[in-house]
C-alpha cells in the first residue's frame, strides 16, 4: 500500500446526532512505522462494531506527536501518541474510542454534547484500555 504524504489539516464530518460518536479505527504497523487512524460514525444507540475506551493522561501540549487521519496530519499530545504507538496492533486494526481524537476539540458545542455521553460511551466499550506511559525502571516495583 503507497501512502501519499499529507496535503492539508484534517476536517471534522458533523455529527448526525447528539448520541453519535465517533470510533477510532488504529490501522496495523509496527512500532517505528507512521500511526494512521481512520475515524467512523456511530449512534450509540445502533448496533456498533466492538470497541475499546482510551483512558490516558493528556498531559502537556506543548510539544506533539504527528499521526494521520485518513492520511491528513493532526497534531496529538505526546501521550496519546506514545499510547498509539504502543497500543496499535503489527498485523490488524484496532478500534477504539479516544477522546482527544473523537472529539472535535476547538468546538466547544460539540464537547458540550459529547462529553456527557462519556458516561455511555465508556460502560459500551467491550474494555478500558488504561495507558501509563512508557515503562521504565520503576515499573516493575509499581505492578507488585
């Protein structure tokens, strides 16, 4: 498969309804390769395709990470894209709802509308991916 390099920012779709979400879909690729994500539809209350929740400190947002979204940059926190980088899977896709992806960020009436389906979205998720960050020397110790 030929990625072409991206050619401008990604642009949010409007969401249907006020119950529709959107799932993040992380496409296979090994842990040096670019993360590329894909991002569909869905109405809570309509049979969805299996996903899990993203639960991770945001951190500082200072500094980026690049990933592409239907092969369009989009700037995330370096903690999210260090998640990305650990979570994706080498040989399929993986779905997952993400906050700071799913939802439009810069539009406040929707995180108005969608941050309170969060009490929904997370209960439907078939887990809750927790992501601590990277291991290091303490990690060990800490999981005992």
């Amino acid at each position: 498969m030929v990625i072409e390099p991206p050619t401008h920012r990604y642009r949010y779709k409007k969401l249907e309804t006020e119950r529709t979400i959107r799932l993040v879909t992380i496409l296979p690729g090994s842990i040096s390769d670019d993360i590329h994500l894909e991002i569909q539809h869905r109405h809570l209350d309509h049979e969805a395709p299996a996903y899990e929740a993203l639960s991770y400190v945001w951190g500082v947002s200072d500094s980026c990470g690049e990933v592409f979204i239907s092969n369009v940059a989009v700037d995330v926190t370096p903690n999210l894209f260090d998640a990305l980088r650990c979570l994706r899977y080498g040989d399929k896709s993986r779905i997952m709802w993400i906050d700071a992806i799913a939802i439009k960020q810069e539009d406040l009436a929707e995180k108005s509308t969608q941050l309170p389906l969060m009490r929904f979205i997370y209960p439907r998720a078939a887990a809750t991916v927790v992501y601590v960050g990277d291991a290091d020397e303490d990690t060990a110790w800490a999981f005992n």
